[in-house]
C-alpha cells in the first residue's frame, strides 16, 4: 500500500499479485471518509481515494487493509 497527498486529500495505492477477494481498509484516525471500503481487487492497482475533515499528515502506518484471506488466516 501506497498513500500520496497532503492536507486534505489522499490517494491509498493498492496492489497485489492475485485477485483479492473482498478487502476493507480499517483505521483508527478520526475523520477520514474513503471513496470505496469493501471491494474485489481485479487489477492492479487499485486506488482508493481518501479525504480527511481536517487538515492532517496521513501515513500507511494509519491504515490496515484486510481481506478474507486475513480472516481465514486468524482462524486457522
């Protein structure tokens, strides 16, 4: 994962080397909305378009994104 921009304004690169079955970004920080959370990753890559209500620093380490295969992983 990837994430360009500043202030408001985001772009969260997703990419991967198979089909991703059903994935969802999870983050703690307040105020962001994302432009597509619950998708299938066909192709690569796949961009998500992130915004914040305030003017803030985003970095990948504020995001988690998870699929199905995280979960069938935890459950093992």
């Amino acid at each position: 994962m990837d994430i360009t921009g500043q202030g408001f304004d985001y772009i969260m690169t997703l990419s991967t080397t198979q089909v991703a079955p059903f994935v969802w970004i999870e983050t703690s920080v307040p105020g962001v909305s994302l432009s597509d959370n619950g998708f299938i990753i066909k192709t690569s890559p796949h961009n998500v378009y992130v915004t914040s209500e305030t003017l803030t620093e985003l970095k990948a380490s504020d995001f988690k994104v998870m699929s199905l295969m995280d979960i069938y992983e935890i459950n093992e």
